[in-house]
C-alpha cells in the first residue's frame, strides 16, 4: 500500500470512494467492509478499511466545540491517523489561548479511539507527538486487533445522539449511582469532575456564572464574535438559532449563554419564555496542570463525562463562561480547592432531545498527511 491513506480514499464524502483500504504499516489483507481479523502466530492482526477510518474520523467530528467552531484537522498516514489543531477556527475572543480548541480536539480523539475500539481496533495515542510542530494534537497509531468492552460499544453508541441541551430539565435529580459513573469517567481520562453538591457551592458558582456572564454579554466583541458564530444558515458550522435555549419566564438560577442573537424573533420556540430547573447538578472538570497536554487530556475526559452522561439517558449543557474569564476562573479555582485548574463546567439533568448542530463534511476537515493542508 502507498504511504498514506489518501483523502479519496474517505468514502461517503463527495470525493468518490475508491473502496476499502487497508492502512498502511500493517499486512495487507482483504477488507471486506469494515476490516477483518486474521489470527497470526497467536496475535491477532486487524487490517483496518478506509470506511472504518473514514466512520471514526466522522465520529472525530461529531464532538463538541465552543461557538461550534470544529477547530480540528486530521490526516491518515503509515497506520496513524493525525490530529492537529485548525488554528484558523480558535475563537480569538471567547478563546485567545486557544484552551478551548484544544479541549475540542482532545474530545474528537476520544471519539476516534471509541469508534475504534467499538470496530475491534485498538490504538495507541500519543500526545503532543512532536515538539518542532506544535498544531500536531495527537497521533493515534492504529494497532492489533481486540474485542470491544460493553462500554466501548456502549459509548461508541451514543456518539451522534449526544447534543448539547440548553432547554429546561425536568427537576428529576441526577442519581448517586449516574454521579459515580460520572466522577469515574472523567478519572479515567486523567481529570476530577467535582459535583457541586456541596453546602453554599451551588450558590457561589452560580455567582461566579452570573458575573461571567455579565462581562463576556457586555464585551462588544464578544458579542461581535459570538454573532458571527451564530444563525449561519446553510454552513456546517456555528449554531442554528434552533439550538438555543428558551427565553427564561424567572431569573433562572444559571445563566445560560444566549444564541438567540438576531434570530430570537424568528418562529423557534426560542422565543417561548419558559420556566428552568431550580438546581439542576452543576459539574467541573478540572486538571492537575494547566498546560495544552492537560487540555488534551481534559477534552477527552470531558468527552467520556458527555457520552457517559447521554448513555445514562442524562442531558448536559455547557456552562463555560466562568472559566473563560480569567479572574472568575481564578475564584472558581479557590471554591474548588485552589490545587487543579477548572478546564469547564455544566449542568446535568434530565432534558428532551437536544437540537444537532451541523458538521463539516469529512472533505474539509481531511488534510494531506504531515501537512495540515488542503489536498
Ligand atoms: C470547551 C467548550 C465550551 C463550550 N461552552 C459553551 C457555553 O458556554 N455555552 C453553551 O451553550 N455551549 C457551549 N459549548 C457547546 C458548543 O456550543 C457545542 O458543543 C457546539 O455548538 C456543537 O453542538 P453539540 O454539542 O450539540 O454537538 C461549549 C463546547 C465546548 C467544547
């Protein structure tokens, strides 16, 4: 096989597929469609197809960004598939150190490695891979063949179905046993999720949510960025006005970040005002350290938090306005302990079906292999 697998071998995308591909670095077999396994010497050796790459780059995409940016790029090479950081897509305002993209690449490799496993691939990521090329996120190097956990499979399942939910919850608390597995799946990723259960600390991050949010809604270029991002039509990024919350009937006990922009008057039921949850659960993923390698082990634990949540019929939203602003983000720190640093927050409850939010098409998002260009 040649030395990459190449952009026109993604199927489903408007290049034409050229079939099944087995990755280069790894014995070539026939790959009826989405790979086979073939027991050598007691291994078992998988030859991954190009629509199997080609379904877990479209998991990749399905995560989550801040403004629905999808600040990512990816392209397969001898048996690895890249992800860099599309730094074209950071949100100078919102995200002027680009932490938050970062944690959005970190969740599209989640996503990769779990579409994956759930096809029987096991993958060894490497962050940061190298020094000289700092937009290279991540290399996952596509292995042996393995069987899949329930919980790959499991989680595997929930990709597309998870949304962001910014309607009201029911009021039904969040059971013990969802929190543990919660707590868990951000640990297992290398972050802490605090459960802001706590006498008080409900209150205070509400407050901290409250002056946040006052600051970013009375930054003019805030607001500027955020419009630009918001109600784009036809694009396959940025947030459909149909995505946003309803206007709140009573001051609700969070702020939610308001996409109805200039859309609000438009026939959604955004402009329904309705009544939200009292205290829904408030969440924060934190980590140790505070460098772009902790924000790439946070986007994937705060993805396996996301897709745990959706499996276990939960509903999330964002509430990330406390650590985009820095100072706030400071005191947020202090409520939580003062030694690991907030890398996001949001409220968990039980929701209705969320709105999906467009992606790109694989075409845009696939660059030629050590590149991060365009083919
Ligand atoms: C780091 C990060 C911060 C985010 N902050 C917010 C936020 O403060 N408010 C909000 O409503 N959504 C927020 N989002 C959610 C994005 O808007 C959402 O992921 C994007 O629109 C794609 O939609 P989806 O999550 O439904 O797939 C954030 C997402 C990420 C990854």
């Amino acid at each position: 096989m040649g030395a990459s697998l190449p952009l026109g071998g993604v199927p489903g995308e408007s290049r034409r597929s050229r079939g099944p591909k087995t990755l280069p670095g790894q014995a070539q077999r026939r790959c009826a469609g989405r790979g086979r396994r073939t027991r050598i010497g007691g291994m078992t050796e998988t030859a991954v197809s190009g629509a199997a790459v080609a379904e877990a780059l479209r998991a990749g995409t399905r995560a989550p960004s801040p403004h629905n940016t999808q600040p990512w790029l990816f392209a397969t090479r001898d048996g690895e598939i890249d992800v860099r950081l599309d730094e074209s897509r950071v949100l100078r305002v919102c995200d002027p150190d680009g932490r938050e993209a970062v944690l959005s690449c970190g969740a599209a490799v989640l996503n990769i490695r779990l579409a994956l496993a759930a096809e029987g691939t096991a993958c060894a990521t490497t962050l940061l891979p190298d020094r000289r090329e700092p937009l290279l996120l991540a290399t996952l190097r596509l292995g042996a063949g393995r069987t899949p956990s329930a919980q790959d499979r499991r989680l595997a399942g929930v990709i597309a179905a998870r949304h962001t939910h910014r309607r009201p919850f029911t009021g039904e608390a969040v059971p013990a046993a969802a929190r543990h597995v919660l707590v868990r799946a951000a640990a297992d990723e290398g972050a802490r999720l605090h459960l802001l259960d706590g006498p008080g600390q409900f209150d205070t991050f509400a407050a901290l949510l409250r002056r946040a949010e006052h600051v970013q809604r009375h930054d003019p270029a805030f607001v500027a960025e955020l419009a630009e991002w918001t109600g784009r039509g036809d694009r396959g990024d940025g947030i459909p006005a149909a995505a946003g919350g309803p206007r709140p009937s009573s001051e609700p006990a969070l702020s939610l970040r308001d996409f109805r922009g200039a859309d609000a008057t438009d026939a959604t039921d955004a402009t329904v005002a309705r009544e939200y949850e009292r205290t829904p659960l408030v969440a924060v993923l934190t980590t140790p350290g505070d460098t772009r390698r902790d924000a790439l082990r946070a986007g994937q634990a705060l993805q396996r938090v996301l897709l745990t949540a959706t499996a276990a019929g939960l509903s999330a939203s964002f509430l990330a306005q406390p650590v985009e602003v820095p100072r706030v983000r400071a005191e947020l720190r202090s409520l939580l302990g003062g030694r690991d640093f907030p890398q996001t927050a949001w409220r968990l409850g039980h929701g209705h079906p969320g709105t999906p939010t467009p992606r790109r098409a694989l075409d845009e998002v696939v660059t030629r292999p050590g590149t991060g260009e365009r083919p």
